[in-house]
C-alpha cells in the first residue's frame, strides 16, 4: 500500500533512502506505539499533534478579534437572545447577574480627589469642602436622575437606576450596552434641572454603513485612529427589521465619541477579551449549543413523562385498530362480539361483589410504567448547570436557584468568589458607562454654578479628573449566617481592618445617611425619655451599658 505523503518523506528520513542515498541506514525495526497513527513524535506539545484522533480535525482559525466577532456578530447575537427569551435558566440567569451588579439601585458616591487638588491650587481644597462638594453633588445627581418627569431619560420612560440595568443587561445578553447623552435644552422650560439626557441604543444599529466589509478604520460601526481609539459611531436611525422605518434604517448617522473639548456623547461598554477588539459578545456564545441542547434534553424529558401520562391504560389487541376503536367507543362490534356482549351482560362474573371484566379473546390491559424523568437526570443537568455557571461568572446554586445540598460553608465559599467577580463587573461598568454620565451632568452642575467651589477653583475642564472621580454603591451582598457574619464586620471595625463607609457600601448602604439616621433615632429615644439600646450606644460589645447618654 502507498504510504501517504508525510508518512514516505518520514520512512525515508529514517531509513536513510532520501535522495542521493543508496544505502538504507540502521534503525531499530518498532517505533512508538504513537508514531503512526498520531505522529507525536514530530510534535513537542500534544496541542499542536495535527494526525491524532483527537486533534486532527481541530483546526481553528487563527483570526483577529474583530474578524472573529463582527464577521458572525448578528447570527450569535440572535441564537443569543433567543435563549434569553425562551429559556428559564438563561434568562434567571442574567436577571442574577444584573440584580447583583446593578440592581435595584446604583448609588453615585462622589469623592472629588481633594488632595490633589490641595496640591495644585491651595489648601483650600480640604476635607470639609470635600465634604461639602460630595453632599452638593450627589443632591444634583438626585434632582437629575430621579426626577418624576423622568427627564433624564431621552424617551422620558426610565430613571438612570433603570437605564444603567438595562443598559447591563444589554451588554450580558447581547455583548455590548450603547448610548447617546443628548443635549435637550427645550426640556428646561418644561421643567427640568438639567438639559442632558441618556438616550439608550440598541447595539444592533450600530454597524457599517450599508453592511460594508470591516476596513482599517471601520470595524462593526465603530470608527478607530491609527492607535485603535474609538473617535466615531455610525448608528442606524432604526432598527433593520423595523418594516415600519424601513428608509430610516438604510440611514446612519455618524456620531464622534467625544465633543471638541472632551465631552462625551456616545458610551459604549463591553467586555474585552483580546487586544484590539472593538465590539463584545454575549457571555452565552461560548455555553451557546451546550445550552440549546440542555433546553431540548428538558423539553424531550417532559414530552415523554406526558406521554407516560396520557397513555397510562391501554389495550393490546390482536385485532383491526378500527374494531377495537369502534367497539370501545360506539359498541360496533360484529355479530359475534355482540353476541358474546350480550351474554356477558346477561351474566356478570362477580368476586366478592367486585365485577370481572371479560376481554375479547386475544386483548389484555395493560399499564405504562413511568421511567421519567430518567434517574440521571438530575445528576446530569446539574452537571451542564455547573458548566454554565462557571462560564457566565455565577455560582451553580445562584444560577439553579437551589442551595439543598449546600452547607454554610461552601455558601460562603461560592458566594465570596461569585462577588470577586460581580465587584469586578460592576467596576467595569461604571468606569466605561456610568462614570461618563455622571461626567457630563457634573460638567452641567459647574456650567449653572450650583456646586460650593473656593475662590481661586479651576474650571472644570482643567480639572475634570479629580472634579469627576466616583463610585458607586450597587445591591448589598446579603448574609449567609448574619449573626456570625455581623460579628466578624464589628470584631474588624474595632481592630482598625475595615471602615464603617465600607462594611455600609456592602451591604447598598450610605454611610452617611446611616449615621445621620443613627443620630435621628438616638435623639428621638432621648425626647421619649427611652434607655438607648445595646445597638444605639456606638461602644464595643464588651464596654456598651444601658445608660442614656447624658447629652
């Protein structure tokens, strides 16, 4: 037989039958078990093996990130929201992850670097001004981003909490959160504080004009330099499928990122995976088929237990189907089983007063066992759960929603590593999303002068790093014992390792408002003429009476 091609230049190598050779050279007659079939040999890493079984039809692409992502963006995309639409786990899963990124509030948390400031223009920028500037500001975010009317939002439908959980979302599900801050100055004479507004876009109308091929500038809509920044967006007026904007949709507006002096207007947030990459993925696309088919397993399983159902009883006859049917349902059975109907209703076999049923010769009742769900099943889904649930950056009893065969302790364990990486998450978002609104609307705060500022302050934009620096307080992390877990945040407290701003920021709170609310409570007891008790006294465990202070 022929050897192939790179099998004969091998055999040649080492029998020594090349060319210009007539002598065959001695070699031990048995090679490696490996050599012929796999060529390991040839290879110094079994990742790089291209003639073995496992291997030697694995032959990705080696491709750029864009090229990767914008060339199948809409196909993945789409098989991407189908699951968040029709499938539970899917679904749960990204309401989980996004009640603990964002959630029901994500709290601004102003602290303008005043140290540098201090540095560069004057002691007047200390701790009491910054004091001041962070309560002035966080009060004009509130008036902006919670007002009734909902100026905020472009579409007036959401308040910024909303915007900033839909905006998440849209970068789980579909890869990616995109907006636009309008300017609206006609909405102040309608009564708004404020004339910037966020507009949230659909990441799917960000694309290249007419559905051109990427280029070295062009690469999914978004418009780089020579350096790969991000200086322009080409969005869609509507969506593609929108029949009913079927002109606006062949139309894109090109939006720059930025204002001539710095001032955002587009936000785009994603998740970046490789250098060089310009738009993001779902965090399905690499469980996609895996949870396609789960969905299908669950599906089948059940169809079958409800067939196990529905034909709990049947008949096995030797009989035309038609006969059978006809004679259960119509009594149309031929003269001879009418006479044999007949008998038997004339003459009933009872036992012990309970009547015999008499089948036609031939026919039995029988009943269907039920087999399902099959007795892996649980097994084997909880499997596949685990598997998505360490791709999406979850715990597997978060994403299942069932903590039965959990303990306290691997609870803990799973929920301090699930929130390593929803911390992580949520800072990514506010540097690229959030912090950017919050940037512009400040910008506004100083243009209508409503901030405390000293007399020799820069402008905002010479100093908007340190004017700007945030944070922001999302969903508490919750407790799984939180008696132990309150203990150990106090023994902390006490021993310098932790801040009360801190151990309140955990768990969504305000520190601030905590203590203002403290000293509310405590002065109320002291007008009611009421012992404070243990947890209004602010004294170790160990010193704390039941006297009233005497203030």
């Amino acid at each position: 037989m022929k050897k192939p091609g790179l099998l004969r230049r091998a055999w040649n190598s080492l029998s020594g039958t090349g060319a210009g050779q007539g002598a065959r050279a001695s070699f031990p007659m048995t090679l490696p078990g490996n050599w012929m079939g796999g060529m390991g040999g040839m290879f110094a890493y079994d990742g790089a093996d291209m003639m073995g079984n496992e291997s030697s039809e694995w032959n990705p692409w080696l491709r750029s990130p864009d090229a990767e992502i914008n060339l199948d963006r809409d196909r993945m995309v789409a098989r991407a929201r189908d699951l968040f639409r029709n499938d539970g786990w899917a679904r749960g899963s990204i309401n989980r992850i996004t009640d603990n990124v964002v959630g029901a509030q994500f709290r601004l948390v102003a602290k303008p670097d005043y140290r540098a400031l201090k540095g560069r223009y004057g002691k007047e920028f200390d701790a009491v001004w910054f004091r001041e500037f962070r309560q002035a500001a966080e009060a004009e975010w509130r008036m902006w981003s919670e007002n009734p009317l909902l100026f905020c939002d472009a579409a007036q439908k959401l308040t910024v909490t909303q915007l900033f959980r839909l905006a998440f979302m849209h970068q789980m599900k579909d890869g990616e959160a995109l907006g636009v801050l309008r300017w609206l100055p006609e909405r102040i004479e309608q009564g708004a504080d404020y004339a910037t507004a966020l507009q949230l876009i659909h990441p799917d109308r960000l694309s290249n004009p007419y559905q051109q091929m990427d280029t070295h500038t062009m690469r999914g809509g978004v418009e780089i330099d020579d350096n790969g920044a991000h200086i322009a967006y080409h969005i869609r007026q509507a969506h593609q499928f929108d029949y009913f904007d079927a002109v606006e949709s062949m139309i894109w507006d090109r939006i720059p990122r930025f204002t001539p002096w710095g001032r955002s207007i587009v936000v785009h947030s994603y998740d970046f995976d490789d250098a060089g990459q310009h738009r993001g993925l779902s965090v399905f696309i690499p469980i996609l088929n895996r949870f396609r088919m789960l969905g299908r397993y669950d599906q089948a399983e059940l169809q079958q237990a409800l067939v196990q159902t529905i034909f709990a009883t049947f008949v096995q006859s030797p009989y035309d189907p038609e006969d059978v049917r006809s004679g259960m349902e119509d009594g149309e059975l031929t003269e001879y089983q009418n006479l044999r109907e007949g008998w038997h209703k004339d003459n009933p076999l009872t036992i012990g007063g309970v009547r015999v049923p008499v089948m036609p010769p031939g026919e039995e009742v029988k009943t269907v066992a039920s087999t399902r769900p099959n007795s892996g099943f649980d097994a084997f889904q909880s499997a596949f759960l685990r598997n998505f649930a360490a791709a999406i950056g979850t715990s597997a009893e978060q994403l299942s929603m069932d903590y039965s065969k959990t303990n306290y302790s691997s609870s803990r364990s799973s929920m301090l590593e699930m929130w390593k990486t929803m911390n992580r998450r949520r800072g990514d978002f506010a540097v690229s999303f959030a912090n950017p609104v919050y940037c512009s609307v400040l910008e506004e705060m100083f243009d209508q002068k409503r901030l405390p500022l000293p007399n020799n302050a820069p402008d905002f934009l010479e100093a908007r790093t340190a004017y700007s620096r945030c944070h922001w307080i999302g969903p508490g992390r919750g407790w799984v014992d939180p008696v132990s877990e309150r203990q150990g945040a106090v023994l902390g407290l006490d021993a310098g390792f932790g801040t009360l701003e801190r151990e309140c920021a955990e768990q969504g709170l305000d520190y601030e408002e905590v203590l203002d609310q403290r000293s509310a409570e405590r002065q109320m007891m002291k007008e009611r003429g009421l012992p404070f008790p243990q947890w209004a006294m602010g004294a170790p465990v160990n010193q704390t009476t039941q006297t009233p202070d005497p203030q």
